[in-house]
C-alpha cells in the first residue's frame, strides 16, 4: 500500500480528517513506510541544518581526543516535529472532523571532537561518534524503542524481552533485544550503511531484504541489497571509540568518505585520481584533516589542495 505524500504531510501537521487520519494510519501500520521515511528523514535534515547543540555534562576523560558525556537532558527538543507516525503517537484527540497529532523529539548531536556517552530511559547505553546525531521521540520507551542515527554510533542495548530496539539509518532497519553492535552511515564512499555485531544477534532489514547477524559479524547494506556477512576488524570498526583512525587495506575512496564522515568536512575528488588504491595506516582521532590527508599523498601520488578551513580538494596534479 502506498500513499501520497500531501495527505502525510497532512497527517503528521495535525490537519487530516478522521476518515484521512484512519487511512494513513492502516498505511504506518505496514512493515514497510518508504514515504513516511522520506518525511522524517527530510524533516530531520532540516532541522539538523538549523545547527542546534544541546547541552552536556562532561563526566570522564580519556586519552587526549576523547570526552565520554552523560547527556540526561536533551536542550535541543526538536519541538518543529509535532505528530508523527502511529507507533510513536503519544496522544490523538478527535474534534469533530479533525485528528490532532503531539508529539515532540530530542536530539542529541555532536558537532565536536569528542565522543558523547548517553544513557537512555530504558538503561542502553549510546556512544556517539564526532559529527554524528541521533533523535528519538520523547515517549521513548512508553511504547517502543527506536532512534535514527546520522553518522556512527555504537549502540549497547539493555535487555526488554517485550520491546524490541530499532535504530533507522535511511531505508534500513536494525533490531535488537539486548546486544551491542556499531552503525556507521557515511565511512563508504558508495553511501552503504555498515553494520557491525560485536554481542548479541541482530536483524538488519528494509524493503527489499532481511538477514540476521551473529557476534563478530558485519555487513555492508545499500538501499536494495548487501553483502555477504563477514568477520570484521574491531581495530579498524572501533577504532573511533579507541582515540584512533584505523584503515586497513582500506580503498582511497573510503578513506575520503570515512575522513568526511570523522571531521565533518568536505574532500573534492577529481576523477582522474585512482579511488581503488589501497591505505594502511593508523593515526590519532582528532590530528588535522589536512596532516592525514598529506601523510597519504606522499604514498599515493595525488596531491592536496586547502580551499577553506573545511575544504580540500584531491587531484592528481596533471590538471
């Protein structure tokens, strides 16, 4: 069942009419809410670009680059997401014709160098990479558990033999009961989502495909299909959490993305460079982009352009 993306705009403004607020709702009642993803995740980009940073409570260093955060209250409640989708209504009232949504969201975004630690309601544990987010409803945990990330998270989920915890990223799901595993969104430069089981079992699913992963395993899924689950590298996976930037036989193409993804910056690359080269190498979270990037020119050949503070651009030298 598909439905037109008017009526959902409608629908999550509060302004259906009964016999509307009752179609869209068989509709987010399916497994499958392609459009209704595509409303939130546009909603989402655009309050994310509004830049609101909420409030922290620093409680433990370590090393140089790491700062672990306990967030208990979220300053940047995202009060412009007002009704959204039936698993997550908190109240419905009908007036006459009309079916009034509320519901508000919190985020929590890290827009530093620094990792943030969050305990949610429901006692799971979310540690955020740099230049990462995540929002969650504020009925989180009354009725289900679900985040959507942007970014890299690692994710350790406490046990609720009746409610599932989902994190969305795009078109894809994950499902655990009680289980610890890592998402990241942006480390590839083909925009696959990585999912990486450390304990536990998980689902990973969207319209197109389901599969189950078990401890040790990861997975690299676009929006219709995946690859074969394999054994993965915790060095290189958790390198973030470690104060570190592992690549290990890594293709130049996703270093790039995975350097875009850490430092929130942006590397142009021109075509002519060779993306399937391989880099190894470790370096330390939080040194200069632009040291990084000139301590693999020396080996790969391309060379380093600054255009901004936040800019690099990748050629071969030959333009």
């Amino acid at each position: 069942m598909k439905i037109d993306k008017q009526l959902l705009e409608k629908y999550f403004k509060g302004n259906c009419t009964a016999e509307e607020a009752d179609q869209v709702a068989a509709y987010l009642t399916q497994p499958d809410t392609p459009e209704a993803d595509d409303w939130f995740n546009a909603t989402y980009r655009e309050v994310e670009s509004e830049d609101v940073q909420p409030t922290t409570q620093a409680i433990k260093e370590t090393r140089t680059t790491i700062i672990y955060s306990r967030w208990y209250s979220i300053a940047a409640a995202i009060a412009v997401l007002v009704g959204v989708c039936t698993w997550l209504l908190q109240t419905r009232h009908r007036n006459g014709a009309k079916v009034t949504l509320a519901l508000t969201w919190d985020t929590l975004a890290n827009h530093d160098k620094s990792i943030k630690l969050m305990t949610m309601t429901d006692g799971s544990r979310v540690w955020l990479a740099p230049h990462s987010s995540i929002v969650y409803p504020n009925n989180y945990n009354d009725t289900s558990r679900e985040v959507w990330l942007h970014g890299e998270a690692f994710f350790e989920v406490a046990q609720h033999s009746e409610k599932t915890f989902s994190v969305h990223t795009g078109h894809l799901k994950t499902i655990a009961l009680g289980t610890s595993f890592n998402i990241s969104t942006g480390n590839y430069a083909d925009g696959s989502i990585q999912v990486s089981l450390k304990d536990g079992k998980v689902a990973v699913i969207n319209k197109t495909f389901s599969l189950i992963l078990r401890p040790g395993e990861m997975v690299r899924c676009s929006d219709s299909s995946y690859s074969t689950p394999i054994a993965f590298s915790t060095k290189e996976v958790m390198d973030w959490r470690n104060g570190k930037l592992v690549f290990d036989k890594t293709a130049l193409g996703d270093v790039f993305a995975k350097l875009q993804s850490r430092y929130g910056c942006k590397i142009m690359v021109d075509q002519t460079v060779v993306k399937s080269q391989k880099v190894s190498g470790v370096f330390r979270a939080g040194a200069p982009v632009q040291n990084i990037l000139e301590a693999i020119q020396f080996v790969h050949g391309f060379e380093v352009v600054k255009i901004d503070e936040n800019t690099y651009e990748i050629t071969t030298g030959n333009n």
